[in-house]
C-alpha cells in the first residue's frame, strides 16, 4: 500500500482535529476526542512545541493513521524519553504496515534530538497492539494509577 507519514506543525489545527475524529471512532471514546474539542489557538500554540509530536499518516489525501507522543525531560541524567500517548489506524487499512511507519518515524525524529527511549502502554486484551510492540521493543509489566488532580483523602 501507498501511504506517506508527516509531522504535523501550527498550520495544522485542521489535520490535527481530524487526527482527534480518527482517535474517537477507533477508541469509541467520543467524549475524550471529540465532545470538547480545542480551538484553532490552542491546537496552533500546542502543536508548535518540539516537545509535542502529532504524525499522520495519509493515503492520498485521506488520513488513515496517527499518532500523538511527548518528549519527557529527565531530572535524573541529561535525557529524555519520548511517550507514544495515542495511536490509532483506521480499521480498513490495518496490518498494512501503517503503525510501524508512524513508529519509525517517531523513532527517526527521537534518534534525531538524541532521545533515550520511547515507551508505550497497552491495554490488556488489545492483542494487535501488544504483538506490535513486542515486535519492536522490551515488554515491562507495569501497573498504571490516574490520581485527580487537587484530591485529598
């Protein structure tokens, strides 16, 4: 298949709001992607930081993959690490080679700003996924905890 992967940039608020509609339906998670989406400002300002990655990935001019990753300075060494937070390819073109690209375009661009590591976390159950990134990486079995912020106990 013939597809191209590019980084998107401030001029890219469209791109990346679509980038949003494509997580929401291969997550079923409309409430996080889509129900309150961010204004063009904002999506300028955020996508503009070097330490914010947004990749999609096109064929033609439809957009059938993405992924979305933070680069995390370190305290403890002079480093960082580099956080794939969502990535998703739309269910007609997978297991095409769409999802390793966009990681190998991540890979590409952590290389290049002398990134330590790149980490992801899978869902247990999301077989594709795990098998993916077992493929390409060392699994660690951690457990994940959302702490609110401002609670107290």
């Amino acid at each position: 298949m013939n597809f191209k992967v590019r980084r998107l940039g401030p001029d890219d608020a469209g791109q990346m709001r679509d980038l949003n509609t494509l997580f929401a339906s291969v997550f079923g998670d409309f409430d996080s992607y889509a129900a309150a989406r961010p204004g063009a400002d904002y999506l300028r300002r955020v996508l503009g930081r070097d330490e914010v990655i947004a990749l999609a990935a096109y064929a033609g001019d439809e957009m059938i993959g993405g992924l979305v990753a933070y680069v995390l300075d370190k305290l403890e060494q002079e480093r960082s690490e580099i956080y794939i937070y969502d990535l998703a390819v739309a269910e007609s073109y997978r297991r095409q080679g769409i999802a390793a690209a966009l990681i190998a375009e991540l890979q590409r661009i952590a290389a290049a700003s002398n990134a330590w590591v790149i980490y992801v976390q899978a869902d247990y159950g999301d077989e594709p996924a795990i098998a993916l990134y077992e493929k390409l990486g060392k699994r660690e079995d951690v457990m994940h905890f959302d702490i609110a912020p401002g609670a107290t106990r």
